[in-house]
C-alpha cells in the first residue's frame, strides 16, 4: 500500500508505526470503525505531517489525532 505511493522504504516503517498508534487511539475512542480498513483520511495526515518534517512516530502519531479529530469536528459542525 505505502510503497505504491512512492515512499522510501525508510519511512514506509515509520509511517506504518504512526498510523498504527493513532488508528488504535482513535477506533478505541469511537472516533473510526474497528475494522481493518485504512482510514484514506487519517493516512493522508500522517503523509502529510511527514512531508513537512515530522520524523518522531510519537510526535506524529499525536499531532494526526488532534488534526483528525479537528477536522472530524469540523465536519460535525458543518
């Protein structure tokens, strides 16, 4: 899935650990359904937080939850 959007195979591991943290996080607070499907949304985020910099998993993981449900927030106001 990640190598088919042109990651390095350096940061195919770390996107993988943060999508994972935050994916966990969130389908445990309700906020995504606990399947085993992707989240297009939650990923792009993490792309995109990696794209501008962010190497700590952690760090990244973090900043994906507060920006995913900023904008599941929005949504819901919208």
């Amino acid at each position: 899935m990640l190598v088919e959007r042109g990651f390095q195979a350096m940061n195919v591991e770390l996107v993988s650990d943060a999508y994972a943290i935050a994916a966990n996080y969130l389908r445990r607070s309700g906020a995504i359904p606990d399947t085993l499907v992707t989240n297009e949304c939650l990923l792009e985020i993490i792309v995109r937080l990696l794209q501008h910099g962010e190497l700590n998993k952690i760090r990244l993981a973090n900043k994906a939850i507060a920006r995913f449900e900023a904008q599941a927030e929005a949504r819901a106001v919208a």
